[in-house]
C-alpha cells in the first residue's frame, strides 16, 4: 500500500491535499449548534436534513445530509421561531416603540429587539438562535479604511454610504435608547454603537423583506413595506456561486 501511494508520485498527492481541503468541515458537534437543533426540534421544525459546516469558499453554512430530489421540500419553520414585527409590539418594547418620537422603522425596531433579547442571555426564547450568530460580519458597517481601498473604486462610494448610514441611524436612535435605560437599569452598556452595529449587520445579512403578521401598527413609519423578518436556520442556508442546480 505504501510502495502504491509513493509511486504515484508528487502530483496525485497534491490533488489529494487539494481535495480534502475543498471538503467542508462539520460544526454539528459544536455546542451552541447541539443547543440550537434541539431548540427548533423541540418547536416543531422536525427532520431537518441539515446540519452546520464551515465551506471553502463561503464559510458558515448548512450541509445537506442525505441526497435531494427535484422539487422535495426540504424543510419548513414554524411561525413562533421567526423573530417579526408581531412579536416586537406584542413584547415589552411594544409600549415604548408606540410613544417613540419619531416613530421608528421597523429595520430600527427589528434592530432594538435583538440588542435587547441578545443581552437578556438564556432569558430569550431566541437564545439558542443568537448564540449561533457571528459577533462580526463581512459587510461594511465593520469595514476599515484599508478594506474599502481594497474595493473598487465604482463600489468605494457605495460601500462607505452604507456604513454612513449605519452611524446616521444609531445618532438618530440615541434619544430613544435613553428611553429605554431603564429596562435594564443595572447596565450602561446595553444600547452602544458596537452592539447596534452588530444587530444592524445581522439584518441586513441575515434577514427576508416579507409581509408576514396580520397587525398594522400605525405607530412606525415605513410600514406599507415588506418587513424585515428573522428566519432562524434558514438565514444560515448560504450557495456557491458556481453550484450547477435546477
């Protein structure tokens, strides 16, 4: 067997090499993901064939673990695991955000909802959920100078007013977390820029513009639009842009 692989000599084994580090990498084992599968089973999302991994070429994701066939159904989530509009006003930040001056988008909302229940710890129904989420993201509310020189020049002025807005939108927000103090009257640390920045991002990475709720909440603007509306599991299903699938 040894005499065998030597003579294949140098080139066969660097395809080897090369095949085994386009594998991915199973992260089922990983504590926070054993919790979070448990969480969706135990709340009716049933025989997932799914399960978390880390891909060459797009990082986190989901693998599928049994061959699919065209047009299967391959999973569904039951409405209470969303995080939607719904369950914002129906929830303790409800009676605030109905007195907000201005009145708040439902992207601020949706944005204030998951600082807070990230910072209630295992208090969340959407604990186990959070605790999967990356603290950082890709996308240029956490860009430096260096990485926008790295981008071309026709995205440069693109990128740099996404992370202006980023910034514009926490400024604009700072009178109502004061607002909001006292919800967790034994932290100061709860509504600062680093931890908008990070439910900012998981929104505008993670989340579906859809209409889903049956309320009309007259006191946010903006409303007659699709919501942003979190999908745990499925905000976690990335693709290569070179898969081959019909």
């Amino acid at each position: 067997r040894t005499n065998m692989v030597a003579r294949r000599g140098r080139a066969w084994r660097r395809r080897q090499r090369r095949k085994h580090e386009n594998r991915p990498v199973s992260l089922g084992h990983e504590k926070s993901f054993v919790r979070f599968f448990q969480w969706l089973h135990r709340n009716g999302c049933k025989n997932i064939p799914l399960k978390p991994a880390i891909f060459p070429e797009t990082g986190r994701g989901m693998m599928v673990t049994k061959p699919l066939t065209n047009g299967e159904l391959i999973l569904t989530i039951p409405k209470r695991l969303l995080i939607t509009l719904d369950d914002i006003m129906d929830s303790y930040l409800g009676p605030y955000i109905e007195r907000a001056d201005p009145q708040l988008t439902p992207t601020q909302a949706l944005a204030i909802f998951l600082i807070c229940e990230k910072h209630r710890g295992e208090k969340s129904f959407w604990y186990p959920y959070f605790d999967i989420l990356p603290e950082e993201y890709s996308c240029p509310a956490f860009f430096t100078e260096d990485d926008f020189r790295l981008l071309p020049n026709s995205l440069r002025g693109k990128a740099k007013s996404k992370k202006y807005e980023c910034h514009r939108t926490y400024k604009e927000l700072e009178p109502f977390f004061k607002v909001l103090a006292d919800l967790f009257p034994d932290k100061d640390d709860i509504f600062v820029f680093k931890n908008f920045r990070w439910a900012w991002s998981a929104i505008k990475t993670r989340a579906f513009d859809v209409f889903i709720g049956t309320k009309t909440w007259s006191h946010l603007r903006d409303i007659e639009t699709p919501s942003p509306t979190m999908f745990p599991l499925i905000d976690s299903i990335n693709h290569s842009a070179k898969a081959k699938c019909r």
